[in-house]
C-alpha cells in the first residue's frame, strides 16, 4: 500500500520534449532545454511532469513508434543530460512520469527484427502471427479512415503479424511470459532513474488476449502483476492508464481493493464535459460523474480537457457527438477518425477567455488530479494543415521571437503556429508572464488556490441541486472542510439559490476574489452567475487549520 498517495493532490502537466525547448539549434527540443524551463513550471505550479515518449524512435508516430525502451534518442540529448533534468525536478520538488508504450513496438526495434527473419527465433513469439489472412484482417481499427487493416503479411517472415495501430507498429504478445518478464525490466529500469510511475498507453489492448482465432479477451491480472513490481521496486510509484472504457468496467482496472491501477483518465467525464460546454446542458456531465463515483479509496482519476491525441468523443450518442462536432469541430478537416476533433481547446472555445476560464475552473474543480497540456496554459492554438493529431502537436511559444523561442534553427522540428490569432507574436508566456491579466497569469493563481484545496483530491463529494440544468454546483467535505463550486454553462446570466448544511453553513467565502455570501433569513443563498461565470467558495473561515496527514 502507497502510504504518501501524493497522485490524489497532484497538479499533472504533458509535454514532449522534442516540443518544449531546443537548446543546440538543431530544431528539435531536448533534456537541456526542458532543463532550463523547469524554473518556469514550477512557477506555474505543477508538481509532476508526463513526458510523452523521449525513446530512439523512427519517429513515424511522435515517439510512439519505440524502437529501443532503454535509451534516449540522441535528437533529445543524452542519459547524462537525462540523469541532470531528472535531478534538476527533484530539486525543485517536481515528481516525472514518463510513457510506458507496451501494446506494440517499432518494425524497426531489434525484437521485431529478430522475430520476421527465424521463425525458429525466441523472439517469434514475442509478436503475434497468423500463417494465413485471418478473416477479421481489417477488424477493430484504432485509425479508421487512415488504417487499413489490422493484419498485414510481412514478405520477411512470411506471415501475418497483428497491429492494433499503424502497420509499422506490430502488437507485443504481453501474455508471453519472456515478454512480460522483459517489460518489468524496462519499468525497473526508469524506476532505478528516478521516474515517479508511468503513464500506461492503450492498457485495454495491452491486456486483450490477442492471436488468429483467439477471443479477445482481457486479463485484469496483468494489471496487478505490473502494480505488486512497480511497489516493490519503488513503493510510491504509480501507474496512470489510458482506457477509455464504460465506468462498469472501470473498476476491474482499478481492481476491488485498489491493487492494480492507481489513477485512469476519466474518458467518460471528459466527453459528456465538452457535451455540456458545446450545448449548456450539465446534465450529462452530471450523470457521468454519479456513474464514476465509486472507486477504492486509493485509487483516482485524472481529469483532463485536452491531450496529445484528438478529442475521443467515441463514447458519446450519434446525436450527442454530432452536437458537440457542430460547436468546435463543424468542418471535416477538424475531426478524426470519425469520432473526434483534432484541435486545441482555445480554438475549439473561439478564444473566448470567459469560456477558456470556466473548461479550466472546471477541470481543477471535478473529482480528481487535473492534468494540463502544454501550451493550454497560454491558450495556443493548432495547425490543421499538419496531418492528423500532429495539428494540436506544435513547438512551445515562448516568446515573440523567431519560432516563438522555441529554436534558433532555420527549420524545427514542427513549424511553429504563426497565424493572426493564435500565433506566437500574440500568443507567448513572454508577454504573458509580465501581464497580470493574461491568461497565464489567471491559471498560476487558479492552481496556486486549487493546492490550498486538498479536499477536491481527497475528500468526498455530492452535487447540489440548483433548479436548471445549465449549472453545475459541487460540494467536497474533508477534515472537517465544506467547500463548494459552482460552473454555469449557459450563455446567459442566472441566479442559483442553495442551503449549505454544515456548521459555519451561513457564510461562504469565495477563494478567487473578495467576495462572500450570507444566507438569508431562510438559510438559503442567493448566488448571481454571468454568463460562464463560475465560483468556488468555502463554507466559514479560510483559517481553519488542516489536521490529516496528506
């Protein structure tokens, strides 16, 4: 058992280094130059760093292509420079998650290699094959309108190998025991280099039984295998998974008893949240939170709004997700894969900064750890002329000059956005790190005042009734604490009237500005919204001390 659950108060930030900061000129960011910013994240606020996978890679799917998982490619710097930015964090009390890409490798990586030239090799069954076409050759495409199949023969091997995603990525045959065995290692291996846990990619196809004329089935207990390794390697460390699954089948995840994942993004919360920004209505939202309430008390979930990969809005209704395309994604060459939008939240909410505020208030305010994608705190936005999740994937803007700062080089790695709107003369953590009332500025206080909010990450919670659908109120109770949040969704002003049954109930101060609301007569406040306006109060005094060990 973890006994510091320091995930449950985490403020979480993604980057990529290749993304973030060239130091060398080459055009491609790298450990010195993440090094050097760690100054200016923990500034911000965030305590722990996902970086996305930092691997020798042909680079064919940013890095999620891994063609060597004890290495660092030498386009981002070397084990030395690694070994000093992880340093540097720890220093700065700054934990590092790194990806953990398991469900498949590169066909470059040596295992794949071995495997397609000897089918008398150790590594044959380390892949998944098929002598002839299987007849589900183009079944369960993770990339439909860009994938073609999920069987393909290799003239090599003389056979068919099974890849979930791009064909250049064959699927690890994880309930191999040599396999499994192998990826404990590489975890022992990043674990002995400091890293904090991993951010698991793809768990549910990780986990699935795989082959020909095998039922694809999943085996939670790998999950637990991984989970007892990781704690007796390194007892705080955590792994964080990506599966966007119902919240029925959430729980074999977590397990009964909280012994397998300790955190998951929660897919379900985040599509039915941009539903309710996209149309107003709390509603859905709202049921979705009931329907991922229960988890074990060691376990939680990480809310998001955006991440590295499009807007998976495959679990929402036809008409719920056309909905929400018609609102941030109404022409074709925004959406993906026929179930999600590929753009940036600040183009998605028209820049609006009203809009922008109440998707942040909200992530720090749901039930969870909240992780934040690089450059959202900035309001950046996309480049739709890169293909597929590539548009949401552009340099850091630092600055207004040449490349937003991102590169000295003539050419980087990926063109920086440089358009009237969101383009980095206008859009940089210069010009506003010195502009109190830059959006920058407004998130380094909303994460300053969500630390001083244990209760969020650990207490327990309820929602408020409030008489209309277009506001969401919150209530959190931990060590004798009462806060509430309030989000209205709708484009026009309302008032919410609520009684608050707790000691010091008639008082609510508000933790964002000089405000506070006293009940009536009748024990009921009167709360007046503007347009997307939002409000976090706390029940009584802010001076009340916290007594339980976080």
């Amino acid at each position: 058992m973890i006994r510091d659950l320091w995930y449950k108060h985490a403020i979480i930030y993604c980057l990529n280094v290749e993304t973030f900061l060239d130091s060398s000129g080459d055009g491609v960011g790298d450990f010195v130059g993440l090094t050097d910013r760690l100054d200016y994240l923990a500034g911000l606020g965030v305590t722990c760093l996902w970086l996305m996978p930092f691997y020798p890679s042909p680079n064919r799917d940013d890095g999620y292509d891994v063609s060597d998982y004890y290495g660092v490619h030498p386009r981002t710097g070397t084990f030395g420079q690694f070994v000093e930015f992880m340093n540097q964090a720890r220093q700065l009390g700054l934990r590092v998650i790194v990806d953990l890409v398991v469900n498949h490798t590169s066909d470059q990586h040596r295992w794949f290699k071995e495997a397609r030239k000897d089918p008398h090799s150790g590594y044959r069954d380390w892949y998944v094959w098929s002598k002839s076409r299987p007849k589900n050759w183009n079944r369960g495409m993770v990339f439909p309108g860009v994938q073609r199949a999920t069987w393909t023969r290799d003239p090599i091997a003389r056979a068919y190998y099974f890849h979930r995603f791009y064909d250049f990525q064959p699927d690890l045959n994880v309930h191999n025991p040599a396999v499994m065995q192998e990826l404990m290692q590489v975890m022992g291996f990043w674990l002995q280099l400091g890293v904090s846990g991993f951010r698991m990619d793809a768990v549910p196809f990780v986990i699935e039984k795989k082959g020909a004329n095998v039922r694809p089935t999943r085996d939670y207990e790998l999950l637990h295998d991984m989970r007892d390794f990781l704690q007796w390697r390194c007892r705080d460390a955590i792994l964080l998974a990506e599966a966007n699954v119902p919240p029925g089948e959430s729980m074999e995840y977590f397990g009964d008893k909280g012994d397998r994942l300790q955190m998951m993004a929660n897919f379900w919360v985040n599509q039915r949240m941009f539903y309710t920004l996209a149309t107003g209505d709390a509603g859905p939202l709202k049921d979705a939170l009931q329907a991922t309430y229960t988890r074990p008390t060691n376990a939680q979930w990480g809310i998001f709004l955006r991440t590295h990969d499009e807007l998976d809005l495959g679990r929402l209704s036809d008409a719920q997700r056309q909905k929400v395309f018609d609102a941030f994604g109404p022409e074709k060459g925004m959406q993906l894969y026929n179930r999600g939008i590929r753009r940036r939240l600040a183009p998605m909410l028209k820049n609006d900064r009203r809009r922008l505020e109440l998707a942040y208030s909200l992530m720090f305010t749901l039930p969870g750890t909240p992780i934040i994608r690089y450059g959202d705190e900035i309001g950046m936005g996309d480049d739709l002329r890169l293909p597929e999740r590539y548009a949401a994937r552009t340099p850091m803007q630092w600055s207004s000059d040449r490349h937003g700062g991102f590169t000295t080089a003539r050419r980087p790695i990926r063109r920086v956005v440089d358009d009237p709107i969101y383009g980095y003369r206008r859009v940089n953590v210069a010009d506003q790190r010195r502009d109190p009332d830059s959006f920058l500025s407004w998130t380094e206080r909303a994460i300053r005042i969500r630390k001083a909010c244990p209760e969020i990450g650990w207490g327990d919670w309820s929602i408020l009734p409030t008489g209309t659908e277009q506001v969401l109120a919150m209530r959190y109770d931990w060590d004798e604490r009462t806060s509430v949040f309030l989000h209205n969704f709708g484009a026009n002003p309302t008032a919410v009237r609520l009684r608050i049954d707790a000691p010091d109930g008639n008082v609510l101060t508000n933790l964002l500005r000089a405000e506070r609301s006293e009940a009536d007569e009748s024990g009921r406040h009167l709360i007046d919204l503007d347009p997307y306006g939002y409000r976090w109060y706390r029940v009584g005094s802010l001076d009340r001390p916290i007594t339980k060990t976080l």
